[in-house]
C-alpha cells in the first residue's frame, strides 16, 4: 500500500473508545516528554544522589505527569486547530479527532482537561518534594500547553513553536526533573536540557515543514513559514544532532559516551529529511522523535552505569 493510499484508510477508521484517546493523545509524541525526565534524573543520580524508592516513586511520579501534561496539549491542539480551521480535508498528517469526526471538539477539549487536572494532582505531590520551583515548574508548564494553542496569539502560530519546546521539553523539564532528586540546579543540567530540547524542537519543525501551504492558508506563521523549505530542513538537521555537539559539557564520565550509540539513528533521520516530501514527512516526524528517545535511553544507562 502506498503513503497516501494508508492514510486514505487511516482517515476513513473510525476507532472508539480507549483506542480513540490513545490516537486522539498522538502517542509518538509522548516520548519528548519522557526523556527529559529521564536524563535529568539519570543525571542527578549519577552526581551522587542515592537511588532509594523515594527518589524511584519520584522519578516515576514526574515521567507520568510530563506525559499527561504532553497529552493535555496534544488534545487540546487538536480541538483548537479544528475550530480554527487549521485542520482541513488536505491534511498530510495522521487524522485528528476533532477533523475526523472521531469526537466533537468539546470532548477533546474535556479530555484534554481531564489529561491537565491528573498532571496537576501529581503536581501537588511533586511539590512537596521540591517546594516553590517545583510549583512554578508545573505551573507554568500547564500554562503554556494552553497557550500553545490558545488565546489572542497562540505559540503555533507565531515563529517562536520550536524556542517554546527547546525550553519546556528541554531546559524545565530537564531542570526540573533534576532538581526533584537533588534540590540543585547545575550547568550540567541545562546543557543537557539543550540536548534533549533540540531534537524535540527539530519534530514540530518538519512538523511545520510538513503542513507549510495548509498553514500559511491558514494564516499560521510558523517558523518554517517565515525562513522557507530549505532553511528548515537545515535547521531540522542542526537541531537533531546538536545533542553530540553538546555531550562533552554534561556527560558525567566515559560510559555517558554511550549515547553516541544514537548517532547513527540522528543521521539517518536528518538525511531523510533533506528530501522527504508530503506523508513521508509523518515517517521523519516519528523517527526525529525516536531519535531523542534513543539519545536519552542510551545516556541515562551511561549515567548509571558510571
């Protein structure tokens, strides 16, 4: 079967229950939530911080409520993109719920709720374990997966989409993820949350890439909107292997070279993305995330294992 002869049969499957919330959620998305976390938690625990069942639950408690927080602004971008118009007949991309007909967008928009409310129950414990930043951290992080899409002048539509994940994908959760193990926020930490908000950066921007004409019709002035095609896709590239550029300032010890068993995945996927086009650029958008994925499995294992 073709690309777009699978989507065709993607979009006219109409899935219910569960199933329905699973792909409403975009589940290849959850893993930029998820190594965040990861790394800033392998990182403390690497500086010495003991690995007791608290620090575990911890640890646990904070992956799961970046992953609903993640969901949260999934659902709620596709409520919101629907009833803007963003989201039409002509879409590239995999079906959205609200578009297809899957559930009116009032029930994504209260699932999305449902996804924020639980990250913010988690939240509340989270912060008796970190105090005031952790309170702040969270805040601001269901804050901005409402502005992301909503409001007078929504994130998605300006040009600043990929500086907004590099920050919370990269740089607050990281940081944050930290300092819930250790109540310290060190160079370290940031740098390698530059590192995994890179690549986090690079899947909206061949997102972007992928939905330029639907939209620049739509009025959206994405990033790629603004710099063009070819300067996307080499920004697309810059973001997915900057992580090993920037290994040596974060990497606590030798077996955090580990997360060079990544690179060859990274390469692959910004090769691919000089010259995908239409729904080849769902395959790039899942790897670039991958790609992250693997990067932060492969340096939390050398952490540990340093």
């Amino acid at each position: 079967m073709n690309p777009d002869a699978a989507t065709l049969a993607a979009r006219t499957d109409r899935p219910a229950g569960l199933r329905l919330w699973l792909l409403a959620a975009r589940p290849r998305t959850l893993p930029l939530a998820a190594t965040p976390v990861l790394v800033g938690t392998a990182l403390a625990w690497a500086a010495g911080v003991p690995i007791t069942p608290l620090a575990m639950l911890t640890a646990l408690a904070a992956l799961v409520a970046a992953m609903l927080i993640q969901a949260g602004t999934n659902l709620h971008n596709d409520a919101a993109d629907f009833e803007r118009g963003a989201d039409g007949a002509d879409r590239l991309g995999p079906p959205r719920a609200s578009a297809a007909g899957w559930a009116t967008p009032a029930q994504v928009r209260a699932a999305a709720g449902g996804a924020f409310a639980l990250a913010f129950l988690l939240g509340i414990w989270l912060a008796t374990l970190g105090g005031w930043p952790i309170v702040a951290v969270g805040l601001a992080s269901l804050a901005a997966g409402w502005a992301y899409s909503s409001g007078p002048r929504p994130i998605s539509y300006t040009p600043f989409g990929e500086c907004f994940v590099l920050a919370f994908f990269g740089l607050v959760a990281t940081g944050g993820s930290y300092w819930l193990q250790a109540h310290a926020l060190p160079a370290t930490a940031l740098f390698a949350g530059l590192a995994v908000g890179a690549p986090a950066a690079a899947v909206l921007t061949i997102n972007n890439l992928r939905d330029l004409a639907a939209d620049t019709a739509a009025g959206r002035r994405t990033l790629a909107a603004v710099i063009g095609g070819t300067a996307s896709r080499r920004l697309h590239a810059l973001l997915v292997l900057a992580p090993y550029a920037l290994l040596p300032l974060f990497a606590p010890g030798a077996w955090a070279g580990l997360a060079l068993l990544a690179a060859p995945k990274s390469v692959m996927v910004a090769r691919r993305a000089q010259r995908a086009e239409g729904t080849e650029f769902n395959r790039v958008l899942a790897d670039t995330a991958a790609a992250q994925f693997l990067f932060g499995l492969c340096f939390a294992i050398g952490c540990l294992l340093s």
